[in-house]
C-alpha cells in the first residue's frame, strides 16, 4: 500500500492520497462519496473467471454510492 502512494504521490506531487484498511468498503467508501462528485477506484479486471472485470467492492460501489464511480486500471 506504501509503495502505491509513493508511486501516485512521485506522479502528481499536488494531489493528495491517503491509505485505510476497511472493515467494510462498499459502506465505508459509500458514506465518504455522499457529497463527492465521483468516487475513483482501482480495478485488477483478474476476478474468479474470464468474463469477469468487476471486484465486489467496485459492483457494490456501482450499486450503493449516490454519484458516478470511476474505475482505473491497476497494473
């Protein structure tokens, strides 16, 4: 986790990230997105089958956050 927000900070210096281990992630990331314009999240598109590019915490975000939900590429 350390070595992704080194490499996101070493790309854009003025943004700034943070990290957090959650017990929940749909509802934690849901509640913080309430009043945000777009939540962004990574994706590794490697899931349990071919077809399948959607983690579960991006299919709940799709279904439980009240603004759009942008998912980036990881790797």
């Amino acid at each position: 986790m350390r070595t992704a927000l080194a490499w996101a900070h070493a790309r854009q210096p003025g943004i700034k990230a943070t990290a957090s281990l959650l017990d929940a992630p749909v509802e934690t990331l849901a509640n913080a997105a309430e009043h945000a314009l777009a939540v962004v999240v990574g994706r590794r598109g490697r899931g349990g089958y071919t077809g399948m590019r959607l983690g579960s915490v991006v299919h709940g975000l799709l279904h439980r956050a009240h603004c759009p939900v942008i998912t980036v590429p990881v790797g």
